[in-house]
C-alpha cells in the first residue's frame, strides 16, 4: 500500500486515520472514559469525539455503556493489524531510518510523543520496547534488565505471553535510588511474569563497596545471579543524562566536577561517557560492565525527552548493531545537533 499516493488523493485520509487510531489506543492505555473525559484528555472538541466514536461503535471498534466508552476485542485487533499505518502515517518510520543512517546503528525506533510533555510517551515507548522484545527473544534466552521509569514501562505494557519459552531474567544492575517500583529487581519480575518466564533476584545495591561485595560473593544466591550477568542474551537498557546520574548516585561534588570538567553527557551502567562514546569515568557498580556490554548479543536502548538527545548520540556509538527506542523529542533533537556539527 503506497501511502503517500493515498494522501495525494484523499489528503484529509492522514488526520482522520490518526486521529481514530490514536482514540482507540488512548482507550486501550487507559481504559473505560467518559466522553468528556476522552475529550480533554485528548484535547479534541466534544463534538469530533462524538462523531468518531459513533464510528468506532458501528465499526464495534468501541464500546459504549452507562460506564463510559471502552475499545473491543475488534478495536484491539485493529490497533495491531493498523500500527505499521499509523507509523508510516507519523512519519515515524522515516525519522527512525534517518537516525539510523545518522548514528550509524542497525534500526531505531521512534514513537509518538515527549516525555517532558506527556505522561502516555512513557506508555509508547514501553509498548514499542515490549513488542521489539517479543520478536527478538529466543527460547532458552537470559535477558537482563536496568532499572528506571522507561524501563518499568515496558512491563506494564508487555502482553501476557502464551507460550513457555524458558526465559529467565535478571537485573542487569543492583539497585539504585528509593523508588521500589523503578528498582532492576522490580522490573526484571515483572517482565519474567509477562513471559511465562524465572526472573533471578540481585540483591544488592548498585553502590556496594568492593569490600562489601566480596562479602555477599559468599551468598550462592548473589553469586548465582552475578555469574549469570556474564551469560545474558539480550540486554535492554536505559540512557541516562551524566548529569541526573551524579546526582541521583550521590557523587560527591569533587568526583562530579571532574567527570563533567571531561565533558560526559551519558551514562549506562554506570560508566560515564562524553558525545563522542569514551568513556571518561566508571564508578564502583554491581553489575555488567562495559566489557560484557561489548559481548551480549542482542541490545536494546531505551529513553525519551530532547534533553537525552547528547547521551542517546553517545551510547550509540558504543556498538553499531544495537536498537534504540526513543521518543519524537529526543529524535528530532538529534537531528538538530547533527545538524550544527
């Protein structure tokens, strides 16, 4: 189907179209909503929503009842059978090849949305990430997860999986931060119950002194999990801005100054990283290391929001045959700084 030669001839086709698959994903996310809440959620008059949703009902797209307006099995089907449209509509395909062929990686995937702006890019960027884990995954696999709020998204957007693949997941990092929800651990049980798959705990803090990490090797269990950080399958993994990390890590202000001071704007597990992709700091972590990093088959990076666009640039460069899953901000910010160079 050429798009393109469709829009020529009917251009009011592209806005209706996206504009009917975005309310039927919107109810997909969220759930049962009144009218008037679906408008201004969505921020569309009161009247197209009323009209498109007598469509989606005649199309039993929708459902509508004293509750409020709710997709149907036949609007989910839709939403699947439609999001390579959808995609090629947004112009979204075409931006995910152009930052491919800019930062020289094997495919980027861009989804709808800002971060900073909206609360559902979180949803999008989780759906997309689970979807691409769906297709890559292989029975027997070890995959590894870091923590994050990106990265918790991709659990609760990830389909409940029919089949038994013998899929076992682990933190890819010891925890980091207050927030349970956000913690590797959290997030690797929660993808491992969406997969029929085992999920391998880490219990141990990401900021652990060496001292004390060679006292919790004495654990098997820790040391069941560590050893099997060396075997992963696949890693997906978020992008974090050097700055927030410093913080968020509690890094002292002398240690901060100088790892800045050499211009790091990325950091993943944590090594620090300026836009060019060397490394120019590593702090005392649990868990993989940029060595082992190097040598996991399959790799997933995830983040969303203009300001990332400087470390997503960076930890690409690390290995060309890597995913990314990033949002239209940090794209088109992308494009903007490749731009100036």
């Amino acid at each position: 189907m050429n798009i393109e030669n469709i829009t020529n001839f009917v251009p009011e086709f592209r806005d209706i179209f996206i504009r009917r698959y975005e309310i039927l994903e919107f109810l997909n996310k969220e759930g049962t909503l009144g009218r008037r809440t679906l408008s201004s959620k969505m921020d569309i008059s009161e009247r197209i929503i009323r009209d498109e949703i007598s469509i989606l009902r005649d199309m039993d797209c929708v459902d509508v009842s004293a509750a409020g307006i709710s997709i149907t099995k036949e609007g989910k089907i839709k939403l699947k059978d439609l999001s390579t449209i959808y995609r090629d509509l947004n112009n979204l395909t075409d931006l995910g090849k152009r930052i491919a062929l800019m930062l020289n990686v094997n495919d980027v995937f861009v989804v709808k949305g800002d971060t900073k702006k909206s609360e559902h890019t979180y949803i999008n960027l989780g759906a997309e990430t689970a979807r691409i884990i769906k297709n890559v995954v292989s029975r027997g696999d070890i995959l590894g997860v870091t923590g994050g709020r990106t990265l918790s998204s991709i659990g609760d957007e990830m389909e409940k999986s029919k089949e038994d693949l013998d899929i076992t997941v682990i933190p890819a990092r010891g925890s980091l931060g207050r927030s349970a929800k956000f913690q590797a651990n959290s997030i690797a049980s929660k993808i491992a119950t969406k997969l029929n798959g085992e999920y391998q705990l880490l219990p141990v803090p990401d900021t652990a002194s060496a001292e004390a990490m060679k006292m919790l090797m004495e654990n098997e269990e820790v040391k069941e999990a560590y050893n099997m950080l060396k075997s992963l399958d696949i890693l997906i993994f978020g992008i974090g801005r050097a700055d927030v990390m410093l913080d968020r890590r509690r890094i002292s202000d002398d240690i901060k100054d100088e790892i800045l001071d050499n211009k790091a704007v990325a950091e993943a597990f944590g090594h620090y990283f300026d836009i060019e992709g060397n490394e120019v700091y590593r702090s005392q972590s649990i868990g993989i290391t940029i060595e082992d990093f190097k040598k996991i088959p399959r790799i997933i990076g995830v983040a969303g929001g203009c300001e990332k666009a400087d470390s997503i640039i960076s930890i690409s460069s690390l290995r060309q045959d890597m995913i990314l899953v990033i949002d239209e901000s940090a794209a088109n910010e992308i494009l903007n700084i490749r731009r100036s160079i």
